[in-house]
C-alpha cells in the first residue's frame, strides 16, 4: 500500500552515507545491467544488490529494475519507450546474465549475455563479453555481440517476430551475423567521476524500422559517469556522433541494513532466580486449580511492556505454555527472546520450562521450549545466541489444550483502520503508469481464536485508473481482462467481506474455511488444508473454490459466470533464502495448468520474486505476452525505518493483465499465514534473540 513512499525513502536513506574512496565498481548502462554507456560488460553487481535505471536520448526512454539473483547471475525487466507521438512504441523485455569466469591476474572476467529473450524481440540479442582491469584506474572491455548487437543487419537477417512476444525462441540464439564492440573505462582524479568511451555493433536498425528515430552518424560513444552516493549514479553521453543522453541509477542491497542494530529500546533483562542449597527445591504451594487465570494479568502485564500480545496460558509447578501474538517484531527470534526475558519477572521461581507459542490468526504455529536455567546462564555470554539454540526445542504446536486460559477480555476482539491506499496499474499503450490515491478501511471481528468475519472498503480519492478505454478482446471467459470496468464503476468499492475459519487438525495439518466477497472481483466459498511440519524443508497444500464474478460496481450484486477452481500445491526451501512454488490445477478462467514461483528472502525480511504460469491455453490464444508472467518485490517497513514493525510495502509486476493462468486472490492462504516461525527463519535470525 505504501509501496512507492517505502521505495523512495529506501534509496534516500541508502544514500545518504559520505562517498568513500572504493575500489572499481562496475557501472550501469542505458539498458539497465552492468556495462560501459549502450553496451555490456562482464562484471557483476554484488550479490543481490537491486537497481532501477532510467535512460533517455532521442526521444527513446528505458526503466530497468535489475536484481543480481546470485553473484554470478543477473535478471532484468525492461519497460521502454521507443519515438514521441503516434509514432512511439512501447516495450516490454527480460535479461538474462550469467558470468562463466572471475577475473584473475591473468585471465578477464567473462559473461554470457541473453537481451530481450522473453520479449517481443525488438532489443533481443546476445552477447559473449570479457572486461580486465590494465591499470587501478583503466578496465577494457571487448566483446561480440549476435541479433541487436550483430552489427549492420541488426539481426534482421534472422527470424524475429515482433508480435505479441513472452516466448522464447531458442532457435534463435547467438545465429545470424556477428559484430565485434568494446571500450575502456577510466577512473578520473575527480573523485566519483569516470570517463567512458566504446564502439557499439548496435546500428538501431528495428528502432529505424518501426519509429524514426535518430541519424548514426558514429560507432563511437562517449560517456561520463559520476557516483553521487554510494546508491545513487548519475550518467551522461554523447552517442553515435548526433545524440546526447542521460541516465540515472538508483540501487540499494537488500542484504545491507541502515540500522542494523534496530532503534528499539533495549529489552528487560533476565531476573534471576535465588540460588538453591543442596537439595532444596523451589516452593510449588502457590499451585491450584486457578493457577493459570491467577497468572494471566501479571504474565499479559509484563508482556505488554516488551511490545508482545498475551493469547493465553497454561502453568504446572514446573512448566508454562504461553501464547503469544507477535505485531511488532520483524524477526521471530527477537519477539520469542523478548518473551522469554519477560517471563523470567513475572513467573513463579519453580517453573523451569518456558514453552512459548507464537499465535497467528488463531493458530498455533511452533512450541519453542526453553529451560529457564539456560536463559541465566547464558544472557551474558558472547557466544549466548548459538549455546542457546542448540539447546532449545522447536516442534510443531498442539492445537489449543482445554485448561488453558485466554487472557481476560480478549474474546471477542474488535479491531479496525483507516489508511491511505494506492492502487496502481501498469503497462497500458496509452498511458503506462496509472495511479490512484484512496482510503481504505479494514475492520475485523473475532469471536473466538480462528473464528472472524472482516472486511475492507475503499473509497478512490484522485487518479487516472478509470481512465483507460481498452476492451476486453480474449478469446477466453473475461477474468481479468476486464478489469478497467471494475474500476471505472468501483466508487466505493467493497473489496473483502468474509467469514473464516482458521483451524488445526493436527499438529501439522493447518485448515481454512473462508465465505463472502472473497476478492473485488469474485465471491463465493474456499477451503484449503495445509501440512508443513517443522523439522521438513518442503509442505503440501491443497485448495478448493466455488466463486462468482462479482457485478462491476463491487458492492453486493453477481454477474452470471461462476467457476470452480482449485489447486495442488507443493512448497519448498532451497537454499540461501530461496524457496520455489508449484501450484497445479484449474484456473479462473476454466483452464488447467501450473505456476511457478520462485523468490528470495533475506534474513532482513525484504523478499523478490519471480513466478510464471503455463496453462492449456495456446500462447495465440492468450494474447500479448503469450503466458502469464511477473515479478514480486516487498520491503519490511522495519528495514528502512529502523523501528521493529511487522508491516511491509508490496508490489507485483505484471507485464500484461490476461485472462489465462488467472488465480482467485484469497486472503489469509495458510502457507503464508503459518511462514513467520518456520524453522529457516527462526534458525537464521536466532542471532537476535537477546537483542
């Protein structure tokens, strides 16, 4: 919701630190990757780091949102804009970079280069790259280039069609005529600046096709490049003997922190216990019956002073099970550390075992059980975060005991807001970005842990969503296709209204039961089960939906399509934060196929992704952009602005709206409601348990 106001303040709060004397970077150029000024490079950025460029010269703009996926491999969208007027083309294109060699001493570094391989083909070439760095301040480039960069012919000697694009036409790839380009790169004694000058094999021969656009007079390029801080880059050059062009470059990493430490005030700390003699126990007579409701107020009291939510509690002489409601913490590690320390001050001395249960939309996700001896024994040691964990146990919860005592007065519960909201569509010929300002209030009613109704309304404020005149033209039951009616009618628009029930079946077996106005666009009913034990790196999932297609004005009225979609899912952790999706089943629009995504997640809780969509729909079928296909990005509120918040910005790319591969959009999907205390991410951020 607050995505583009989390996303700018990223990039000013990243680069506000002084410009340090660094050694030589690698710089970006006008197709947004690693290059000299319309060329590439074989450098790479460092690992994950995440750049949004925008150039422009004669009257042809590209954005490029550029993600280093892994050190040695690199993905890039283009959004581009080719001629002014009636005239002017717009474009979409994914990259793909993969550096085969490491510069050494002797050898360059190299990299194999896919442009525009997913794409219309309008900038699609490929590239085979080396760069060496000849002096601390000197790095030359040489390379050849096929398709685009294949020199005079521009690769229209090869078959491309410039069409509705999204496929890839392997057959295509590094054939047709070659040409050779390359430059140097030099380090001014101006500090930041450096100067840059190559030979392009790009003679614009399919812009000059489709748009006039420029006279090239030159193969010769020249550039000056300037870093004003450490995220921010500025560029300028002169191009083909008649142009001159600009370029900025915002990049931030999300493996980096502005404040790595948090600005949380410090957490209470461990009350120890009095020492026992020689075989004296602990005084277990304050046990009875109402022990656990005796305990509620003070245990809820001490909890509230940490930031944390008491959900209920059950104590023997020897052992508490507390349940917790975590709204503030970002990493699941610090907001059970918090808890812990807390119960050290408000728990009888007898009790060793502290088992503490996180809690989300009434479910028990992990008992994590700590020996309170551990706790002061090892709050002070250097090495405290490791000794600990190794001697803590996580299994999944049991869902809730009879005997257990909910905090007082927490059932049922009301809560409510009123934020403002952004909505937001991309990519329309006739105006790319299209934006909307709103209110949006969510209300929510809770009877009983699991058992809720709530909803969401919005009220559009100012902007151009409902501007646009384009009508459905597929082939297929209209979807998504048609959703600039939904916001053309929508004013205000009862986006949910639902009924849910969240539920265990077992320990690992999560259920949900949803009715209502599902989403803005359908309604109707939705089941889902989920089993995800903890100590397994995968979960499975099945869903099943009955909906209709809700009247365009989004209030309480149904057209007459109704469907009834569902999937298999299968879940799984890779590797360095990797996890990758397979969703398979029925569509939306009544076709059957499946979705992958994949997506990275760092241990500061900014999350990218990728995901795609093949169903029995033939790409001429679809339409423009053959399958559907995005990019996923969100930001933790808590990264950029140094206070713990368990809110982030969201946003999702799509190239292209269709109507195949369309999924329902259900709230509250029990793998991401149970995904906050799985075991990579209470394992990775254990280092914070103390903090």
């Amino acid at each position: 919701m607050h995505f583009y106001k989390v996303l700018f303040t990223a990039f000013t709060l990243t680069g506000t630190a002084a410009f340090a004397a660094e050694p030589f970077v690698p710089t970006i150029n006008t197709y947004g990757v690693t290059g000299l000024i319309d060329t590439p490079t074989a450098e790479s950025q460092p690992d994950a780091e995440l750049s949004t460029t925008i150039s422009y010269f004669s009257g042809a703009t590209r954005n490029t949102l550029t993600f280093q996926v892994l050190p040695r491999l690199s993905g890039s969208f283009r959004y581009s804009r080719i001629g002014q007027d009636a005239s002017r083309t717009f474009d979409r294109s994914f990259d793909l970079r993969y550096q085969a060699l490491d510069e050494t001493k002797y050898r360059p570094a190299v990299t194999i280069g896919l442009q525009d391989f997913l794409g219309t083909g309008l900038l699609s070439g490929e590239y085979i790259v080396a760069t060496k760095t000849i002096l601390p301040s000197l790095k030359a480039t040489a390379g050849i280039g096929w398709g685009r960069l294949g020199g005079l012919s521009g690769g229209t000697n090869r078959s491309v069609n410039f069409g509705v694009g999204g496929t890839v036409d392997t057959g295509n790839f590094f054939r047709g005529d070659t040409d050779f380009f390359g430059g140097i790169e030099w380090k001014t004694p101006i500090k930041g600046l450096n100067f840059k000058v190559e030979r392009s094999s790009d003679f614009y021969i399919r812009d000059s096709i489709r748009n006039s656009t420029f006279t090239r007079e030159s193969q010769i390029n020249f550039g000056l490049d300037y870093q004003l801080s450490k995220s921010i880059n500025l560029s300028a050059h002169y191009l083909y003997g008649s142009e001159f062009g600009l370029q900025a470059t915002f990049s931030l990493n999300p493996k980096e922190s502005n404040n790595p430490s948090g600005l949380d005030a410090g957490p209470l700390p461990v009350l120890k216990r009095p020492d026992l003699k020689l075989g004296q126990r602990y005084d277990t007579s304050w046990t009875n019956a109402q022990s656990s409701n005796a305990l509620r107020k003070p245990v809820a009291d001490i909890l509230k002073v940490s930031d944390i939510n008491l959900e209920a509690i059950k104590v023997t002489e020897t052992t508490a099970t507390v349940y917790i409601e975590n709204k503030t913490y970002e990493y699941e590690a610090q907001a059970i550390g918090r808890t812990a320390r807390a119960l050290t001050r408000a728990l009888p001395a007898s009790i060793e075992t502290f088992i503490i249960v996180p809690v989300s939309n009434g479910l028990p996700l992990q008992a994590i059980t700590i020996n309170r001896s551990n706790l002061e024994k090892y709050e002070n040691d250097p090495a405290g975060s490791e000794r600990l964990l190794v001697r803590t146990k996580i299994r999944n919860a049991e869902p809730i005991e009879e005997g257990t005592a909910y905090k007082e007065g927490l059932y049922p519960k009301f809560r409510w807001n009123l934020r403002p909201a952004v909505r937001s569509s991309f990519f329309d010929p006739d105006d790319p970005i299209r934006l909307e300002l709103g209110l949006r209030a969510r209300a929510s009613y809770t009877f009983s842990p699991g058992i809720s109704v709530s909803t969401s309304v919005l009220k559009p404020l100012v902007g151009n969503l409902d501007g646009t005149t384009r009508l459905p033209n597929s082939a297929l039951p209209n979807v998504r296709s048609n959703s600039a009616e939904f916001f053309r009618q929508g004013d205000p628009v009862l986006e949910r209204l639902t009924a849910d029930y969240l539920f265990k079946l077992s320990p690992e077996v999560y259920g949900r039961a949803s009715a209502g106005y599902l989403e803005s666009q359908f309604g109707g009913v939705s089941g889902e089960v989920l089993w995800r034990p903890y100590d397994r790196n995968f979960a499975i999932g099945a869903e099943l939906n009955y909906v209709k297609q809700r009247n365009f004005d989004q209030l309480f009225g149904f057209q007459d399509y109704s469907i009834a979609t569902g999937h298999i899912s299968l879940y799984r952790d890779l590797w360095n934060g990797f996890t990758a999706q397979i969703d398979a089943g029925r569509y939306l629009a009544g076709d059957y196929g499946g979705t992958l995504s994949m997506k990275r997640t760092f241990t500061n809780g900014w999350e990218l992704g990728a995901f795609m969509t093949l169903t029995d729909v033939p790409f001429s079928q679809f339409g423009e952009g053959s399958f559907d296909k995005g990019l996923t990005l969100s930001i933790p509120f808590s990264n950029i602005l140094g206070n713990s918040s368990r809110r982030a910005a969201d946003l999702t790319i799509r190239p292209i709206l269709r109507d195949g591969g369309a999924r329902l959009n259900v709230s509250n999907r029990l793998f991401n409601v149970t995904s906050d205390y799985d075991k990579s991410d209470i394992d990775d951020s254990f280092g914070r348990f103390w903090r």
